[in-house]
C-alpha cells in the first residue's frame, strides 16, 4: 500500500487541513499538522492553497483536437450543417481522428486539473469506431490519470447515413458507456426514427445515451417532450443527457418549469458549455429540484471553432457570468458544477475531498472559492488518484 500526506492545504477554502491518501483514495481529512507522516509516507507540502476535488469534464470531444499542432484556418460555413460536411472534407488531411492527438488534448485537461471527462467520439461509415480506438489509446497512455467515458457519438447524422445505428449498437457491445444522437429534427429530419433507433440500442446494452440538441424555441422542446416520453416508457431513468439543449433558456418560466420538473423525475441530466450569446438556464430551478448539470469545454481547436483550451475552470467563469452569479454561494455551486456535481456523469460514486473519495485534487492561489471562479488562476498542483501529475503548470508524466 502507498501512502501520501498532502499538507497544509484549504478544502473548499475552509480551515487548513492534511489529506491522507492510501494508494487512489483518500482515507481521512485532519487538521493541519496532525497527519502521521511517518517514513513509509510520500509528503507533498500544500503551502496553504486552496483545495478543489478534480474537474469533471461532462462534454469534449478528444478524438478531433488539433492542439499542439500547426494552426488551422476557419473554413467552411457556419451552420451544424456546414461545419459537419467541412469536417467530413478535411479531417483525413490532419490526421482525425489519432491516439496522438487526443493524448495532447488529454495531457491539456489534466494541466488545468480536469481528472475525468466525458467524451464525444465520433462513429460513422468513413471512420468506423477508429475514434473510439484513438482515445482509448492515449488515456491509456497516461496510465489512467485522466479517465475518459466514452459517447459514441453519430456526428453526421444516425438515419440519413446507412450503417450508423449498427455502428452505435457495434460500440454499446463492445464498452462504450453512451451513445449520442444530434438534432433528430434539424439534421435527421425524422426525430421518430431517430430516437427511436437510440433508445432500442440503449435498452440492448444497458448503456447511456447523450444528446445534443441545438434546436431553439418550441422545435426544441418538442424534441425535450419526445426523449422524456421515451426515457419514460424505455426504463432508462437516470440513464438519458440532453447537451447544450439551448431551447431550455428560451421558453416561457412556466414551460421551463414543467421540462425541469419532468427531466428531475426521470433522472434527464443536462450538460453546457456556457456559450457566449445563448440565452441561461433555469439554473435555479434545476438546483431547487436536484436536476444533474454538468460544464464541458466542448471541442478544442477543432475543425468546428479555432477557440478552446482545454481549462474548465474559465467555462466555469462562463457559465457564472452567463448566470449572473454574484453571491459567495452561487459561485461555490459554480465550482460544485464543475467538480463534485460533475461525478454522475463519469459513473463516479462521489467526487470530493472526503474518505472514500478518489484522490484527485487541484490545488490553485485563491483567497476562497468564489475568487477562483472570478480569476481562474493557474493550477499550481495537481493530483489524480493520489499521484501529483502537474506541478506549476507543468505535467510530470
């Protein structure tokens, strides 16, 4: 058994405390200079930092980064459309998708402290599950520091593209933990058909299902209404994730209110990328009901958008600007959106700086938690699964 003492750190910015962490886990939580720190002992001096638990990425897409390489010009329209078929054309001459890339942007997640992520990978006939391959191989060649759950993920389409809902049932069978779907409506043009082929191949294999949804207005709550009455009459309760789901911000409160409230019943968690210009979230209301909320950075220096790096802790900034965050505790819930509340949808138990919890910890310069909202200061220390991966922004593996 390893065991580490990580000293005279602030959990959460409260008083100073040590970390005792046996092997991936954090055994126990003391005062500060009460730990054991014995010569079988690893100590790593915390310098009184403030201690977050490991961010939780709920939506990337790390099998299509071109981070670390030669720039790459915008081209191509802007509509979903425009982006998916510029993708098609042009993602062969980069090398999308490759295990090297996605270990790059992998290697940048952990520098910002994202210890876990949920990952869109895309499935469809020019590229087969090699995606799904490619990522696997660059989170194992980080030996587990950034774990990644898989979405396979059908950006071209799951009807109008013959063979890819076998592709999608081919994945489930073979381990991925979702499968996506995109904008039955706008891209598809059949969301009967559509959802109905996701949620067979879900209730085959037991797996998860994501959906990004990019429909405003009432188009896109009629999509809400078609996936709650699946998620309904399919069992897969606690099971279904609408991403992005912008027409939630749209509708009328006593509409919103009813798709909350709905969507908490059955478990329909929500993921957002915090996008400038888009309208927020009744984010008070899916707090009031306990509706999963999750960040994500979305892509990175992909062939969609040249923006991105990687930090979660700026979408977080995002998200409470988007917000209007301005009080000590709805910028801590902020940082719980980013970290501990982010754990459902890693499949983790529990997220946090507490026993029984894996040891992942960032540690950052910041007088509380609501200051490392507002600055999103460099990580200065980061560990996962007990073992210090990053230290000054640099990365040790």
């Amino acid at each position: 058994m390893t065991q580490t003492v990580l000293t005279d750190v602030r959990p959460w910015g409260h008083e100073p405390a040590d970390i005792i962490i046996e092997d991936e886990t954090i055994t126990a939580v003391v005062p500060a200079g009460r730990a054991d720190t014995g010569d079988a002992a690893t100590v790593i001096d915390g310098r009184g930092l403030l201690a977050l638990p490991g961010f939780i990425n709920a939506h990337a897409h790390a099998d299509k980064s071109w981070w670390g390489r030669p720039w790459v010009s915008y081209g191509g329209e802007a509509t979903t459309a425009g982006r998916i078929a510029h993708e098609r054309a042009e993602r062969g001459r980069y090398g999308i998708p490759s295990a090297d890339g996605a270990e790059r942007l992998l290697r940048e997640f952990l520098r910002h402290g994202t210890t876990a992520t949920r990952s869109h990978v895309d499935v469809d006939p020019g590229v087969g599950l090699d995606g799904i391959a490619a990522v696997r191989e660059a989170e194992a060649r980080l030996g587990g520091a950034v774990q990644v759950e898989i979405v396979a993920f059908p950006q071209d389409g799951v009807v109008r593209r013959e063979g890819v809902l076998d592709l999608l049932d081919r994945a489930a069978a073979q381990g991925a933990e979702n499968i996506g779907g995109l904008d039955p409506c706008l891209i598809d043009r059949d969301p009967v058909a559509q959802l109905d082929g996701l949620f067979r191949v879900a209730e085959r294999h037991g797996c998860g299902l994501d959906i990004h949804l990019h429909a405003g207005g009432e188009l896109g709550a009629f999509e809400y209404e078609l996936i709650i009455d699946r998620t309904r009459r399919t069992g897969l309760q606690g099971r279904v994730t609408v991403a992005h789901g912008f027409a939630l911000g749209e509708l009328p409160a006593a509409r919103q209110a009813a798709l909350v409230e709905q969507c908490a019943e059955l478990g329909i968690s929500w993921s957002t990328v915090a996008p400038i210009g888009t309208a927020p979230l009744p984010w008070a209301a899916m707090r009031e009901h306990g509706m999963g909320l999750g960040l994500g950075t979305d892509g990175v220096r992909d062939l969609w958008s040249p923006y991105g790096d990687g930090d979660l802790l700026r979408v977080a900034l995002d998200f409470a600007r988007l917000h209007g965050a301005r009080h000590d505790e709805d910028l801590t819930a902020v940082a719980r959106l980013a970290t501990s509340g982010g754990a459902a949808f890693v499949h983790r138990a529990e997220q946090d700086l507490v026993p029984g919890a894996r040891a992942d910890v960032v540690l950052l310069e910041a007088e509380n938690v609501p200051d490392a909202i507002v600055r999103a200061p460099a990580r200065s220390m980061v560990l996962s699964g007990g073992r210090l991966v990053a230290d000054g922004g640099r990365l040790l593996l």
